[in-house]
C-alpha cells in the first residue's frame, strides 16, 4: 500500500502473490492463529535480547511504527472492503495485474512495489 501524499510504502515488508492473492508473509505468520476471528488490540509486547534471554522486556506498545496519515489510509482500505466475502476479494486481486504478473503456483513471489504503482497510476 502506498501513501498517497509522499508516494512512499505505508510498510517496509513485501507482499508476495500466494495463491489465493496477495499477502504480506510477516503478517500472517503473526495473525494465523486467530483464523477467521478478531485479533485482540496489543497494549504491550515482549522486545527479546537474543544473546541473553534475560535481557528481555515488556515494552508499551504505542503504535508509531505507521505514520499516522498511512494508518488512515489503512483504515479506509479495511473499512471498504470489510464487508467483501473471501470469495470475492479473491476474485478482485485475482484480477489485478500487481498480482497476476507475479503469480506462479505454489511459489510466493513477490509483488513489487513498482507494480503496485504501476497499476494505481494508470
């Protein structure tokens, strides 16, 4: 997703072309477990020290790792296409070409952020 006043990437991780449409891999892993159901809101989170274990801490989640004008463009993207079944965004990115142009079974390439301009601009 691109913000649209700097013409940057809301986020840094890439977003591969799965078989079913598009994914950002990162998110996920992190959200499977919650299947089909709400994701409960974060107030904190555990920052590992993975040389000594005993180095971790909790730390206080703030929510400042998106910009504040990308979140809302983020919300407005969810909030327009929550009420969208499976079936039919994956009907939707199916025929988009960011994701038909990276598309091979099984492989999870990756859709470029260049192909997603590409695609927005025309």
């Amino acid at each position: 997703m691109i913000s649209s006043e700097s013409k940057k990437p809301c986020f840094v991780e890439k977003i591969e072309a799965w078989d079913l449409g598009p994914v950002v891999p990162e998110a996920y892993h992190e959200y499977k477990q919650y299947g089909s159901g709400d994701i409960p809101t974060i107030t904190s989170y555990f920052n590992f020290d993975e040389e000594n274990i005993w180095n971790s801490e909790r730390v206080e989640y703030k929510g400042t790792v998106i910009e504040e004008k990308d979140c809302l463009l983020i919300d407005q993207v969810v909030d327009k296409f929550a009420d969208y079944a499976a079936a039919d965004l994956v009907w939707l990115t199916h025929r988009q070409a960011p994701w038909k142009e990276a598309y091979t079974p099984k492989k999870n390439n990756e859709i470029t952020i260049e192909a997603i301009r590409r695609y927005f601009n025309e």
